[in-house]
C-alpha cells in the first residue's frame, strides 16, 4: 500500500478511532495518543493492509486491543454513553425526566463498564458505535451467530440488574432503558 492509498483509506478513520478509545479511555489525550499509536502499526504493515476485507474492522480491532491494554495498566474500565443525548430534543429532558435518564445512563454505563470481554466489546460496538453483528464478528474474529448470543445475553444482564435497582420503577422506565439499549 502506498502513501498515498494509505491516506485515502486508513487517515479517513481517524475520527471513528479516536471516538472508540475516547469510550474506554474516558480521556482526549489517552485518546488522541492511541489513535496515533494505531495509525503507527497501521503504517508499519500497511504491505499486509492490502489483502483484508475491512481496513476499518481490522483498525478498529488494533484500537479495542490497545485500549485493553491501557486499560489494564490502569486498571479502569468505563464507557460514555453521552451520545444518547445526541439526537434528543429539549422537551424530551424536562428537569425530572433529564435526572432519570442520568440515572439510567449512570447505571448501564457502570454495568457494561463491569461486564467482561467480549460481552462489553459487542455491546459496545453494536449499541453504543452502531455496527452491524457482521462487522463485529469480523472485527472481534467471532462468529456471527456467537455475535447474537452475546448480545442478546448482555442486553439481558442490562435489564435485570436495571429491574433489580429500580424494583417497581423498571416498568415506567421500560421504553427509556429501551431507548438505551
């Protein structure tokens, strides 16, 4: 691979990088020096890039190992979940509303955060950065089938610890942790 191909095909990532390590990482900076870090490996078996089905499931790969790394060394694990607000509008977060939904955010990012691999890469991936159980299961080097399972289990874990904190509660928030998940 040239330069210049490696330009049009891996430098365009950047920003889906850097938003994937920020999720672990919780650090702009941490953040910013992985997706350099990658982009270095990248660039250094830029030869091997060539033969792959997806530039972007291998490089997001290479990322989610990375920050498995750091994260180890700094024995923190956490998840932002503040793009959930993204596309609601301002009614929608009415002062009492807006305080159970922090809440409920708090919560599930706490239990993904505590959840272990690969249940909190899938949910992640596919919840949080939106792929497809196919780009995941090439991306984790997983089947597609095992993909569902972990998911569907995962989501499964979410909602009962969720009906577990709230009791009574769970069913008035029902369409909200939906939303979530």
């Amino acid at each position: 691979m040239t330069a210049q191909e490696f330009n049009e095909k891996v430098v365009p990532l950047n920003k889906q990088l850097y938003r994937y390590a920020f999720r672990y990482l919780e650090n702009q900076d941490d953040s910013k020096d992985a997706v350099q870090e990658v982009f270095v490996k990248l660039w250094k078996m830029r030869a091997d890039l060539q033969g792959l089905n997806s530039i972007e499931g291998f490089a997001v790969r290479i990322m989610r190992n990375y920050c498995l790394d750091r994260i180890k060394m700094k024995k923190t694990v956490s998840l932002d979940l503040t793009d959930f607000f993204k596309n609601r509008s301002t009614e929608d977060l009415q002062p009492d509303k807006s305080l159970e939904i922090n809440d409920s955010v708090r919560l599930v990012k706490k239990i993904i955060g505590e959840m272990p691999e690969p249940q909190r890469s899938v949910i992640s991936l596919r919840d949080i950065e939106g792929y497809s159980n196919e780009e995941i299961a090439e991306t984790l080097r997983i089947a597609d089938g095992t993909v569902r399972v972990i998911l569907s289990r995962g989501r499964n874990k979410i909602r009962e610890i969720l009906a577990k904190q709230y009791g009574y509660e769970y069913e008035r928030n029902k369409n909200l942790v939906a939303e979530i998940l």
